[in-house]
C-alpha cells in the first residue's frame, strides 16, 4: 500500500525524513558523560566533576538521565567529603551525597547505582557517628545493598558485594565467613576495564585477618559446596556460601590447598601483575598500589 500516492514529491520527502529527524533531535538531546568520569576518574578533579554535573541536571531529558547525573553527584559528593579536613564539613557533604541519590531513586527506583552511592555516603556518614548512631545507620546501609543485589538482581555489582563483605565484617552479630564470601564474590566481579585494586586488597586483607589453616579452610569450602548449590530465597543468602565455589585467577589448577595467609599473598601478587599489565592507570590506581606495596612488605 503506498500511503503517499496522493502526495507530492516534495511532502514525501518532509515525511520520509520526519523520523530520522526526531531520532537526531533525540541524540543531541542525551547528555555526554564522557568529560565527567574523566574528570572523575582519570584527573580525580572532583570539583570541576561537580561543576560539570551541576549544569547537566537540569538538562536531563527524561528520569532515567536524571538518575544518571543524580548517582554521578552522590559517587564525587563522597569523595570530596573523604577529602575534607573537618567532621562537620564531611557530614555536610555526604548528606548532599545522600539527598542526589534520593532524587536519582525519586526519578528512576531501577537505578541501582543510586542505592550504592546512597548507601556509601551512608556508611562514610556513619563511622563520623556515635556507636548507637551508627547501629541504626548499619540497617538502612543494607537495606541499600540488599535493593541492589536481591530485589534489582545486580549480581555483578562489583562495588555491592564489597559494601556488604564490610559491614558484615564490622557487625559483631553478623558472619565473618559470610563477610569473606561476599569479598570472593565482590573480587570475582570488578569489570574488565578496571583494576580494582583496593578490592583485591580488602580480599587478601580478610582472610590474612582469619588466618584459617588449609585443613580449616577445606572443612569450610566443603560446606560451602553443599550449601551454595542448595536453593536460597535471595542472592545474598545464596553468595553467602560462595568461597570455594568458583575458579580464582590468582590460583593455578594444579595449586594445594593453601591456607588463607598464603592465599591472601597470592592475591596480591596477582594485583600487582594486573597494575603492571595496565597501560591506563587512575590517580586512584597509583594510589592503592602505594598501599598494596606497603601491605605486601608487611606480611612479608
């Protein structure tokens, strides 16, 4: 059926171009973020970070854009409040931290980036508090995390996993073992175009802390097999049960069981060959690697 038989040649073409038209109209319309992280990532220049994402949110097209700016502004918030001098100017800027992730979650409830700022900016929040403070903080931090990793499915969230391994391993009610599982599954996650370095470190640095002998280690990863095969109502009682149950870079098929000590100097080992392999290295890559060669020569 020729729908435009009727027309002339002029307004077929106005018509045959309206949808590519509305589609580019779309494009210039969707915010670049590609300065942004830059500026985040690669020069650490938070400030000119905020400056930049302050001007972009009201130009955010639809919610699912503003959510994206919104959960931008609560990652710089909480850097720039790890930088402050003072505990009042910290407190201020992580609740800004925290108030650009609620209106990120206003916008889009999908957005599972806003509920891990969120809950960062909460957690840094909470260690300026007193010890009742921060009990009541420590619930709504999981809360976020278990948005993120349960109720929204992001079992990849690298940065999720290793939220939850450390206020599990803060919390004196909860499990250590559970806490080390979530820190395998939060290592076993950093995407591929990242070092992650610190989150290697937290790895190694939980279970040099346990320091399980190999034959502890074996009774414990037995456990885990059967456990972690059962069905489990959540993702985070699943993953609880995860050390033992997937392949570790760090580790050579034909490797004895180690003990976690020795582990725990495998990882590093393996994270510094993963910085020297990296040609695109972050101010904040440079800057966990000054700690991991602090932490290396420590336990050596």
């Amino acid at each position: 059926m020729h729908f435009y038989q009727n027309m002339s040649p002029q307004k077929q073409v106005r018509l045959n171009f309206a949808p590519i038209m509305k589609i580019l109209a779309i494009a210039l319309l969707a915010l670049n973020f590609n300065n942004a992280d830059y500026l985040f990532s690669h020069k650490a220049d938070y400030k000119a970070c905020l400056a930049e994402l302050q001007t972009m949110l009201p130009a955010a097209s639809d919610n699912k854009e503003k959510a994206e700016v919104c959960w931008r502004l609560a990652r710089v918030y909480l850097m720039l409040g790890d930088a402050a001098s003072d505990r009042d100017t910290k407190r201020s800027l992580y609740a800004e931290g925290i108030s650009a992730a609620n209106d990120g979650i206003s916008a889009d409830p999908s957005s599972y980036q806003c509920f891990m700022w969120r809950s960062a900016n909460r957690g840094r929040d909470c260690q300026t508090r007193p010890l009742p403070q921060q009990a009541a903080a420590s619930g709504q931090i999981l809360d976020d995390l278990e948005q993120i990793l349960d109720k929204l499915g992001r079992t990849g969230c690298s940065e999720a996993w290793e939220a939850l391994s450390q206020v599990y391993m803060a919390h004196p009610l909860k499990s250590d073992d559970a806490g080390i599982s979530y820190a395998y599954r939060a290592a076993l996650t950093i995407p591929k175009d990242e070092l992650r370095i610190s989150t290697l470190m937290w790895l190694a640095t939980v279970l040099y802390d346990r320091n399980d002998s190999a034959a502890d280690r074996a009774n414990t990863i037995k456990s885990n097999k059967d456990k972690f095969a059962a069905s489990a109502k959540t993702n985070t009682a699943k993953y609880a049960y995860y050390e033992g149950n997937a392949t570790l870079p760090w580790l050579t098929s034909s490797s004895a069981q180690l003990s976690d000590r020795e582990e725990a100097k495998a990882i590093l080992r393996y994270a510094e060959s993963k910085y020297n392999a990296c040609a695109d290295k972050t101010p904040i890559d440079k800057q966990d690697y000054s700690e991991l060669i602090k932490l290396k020569n420590k336990w050596n």
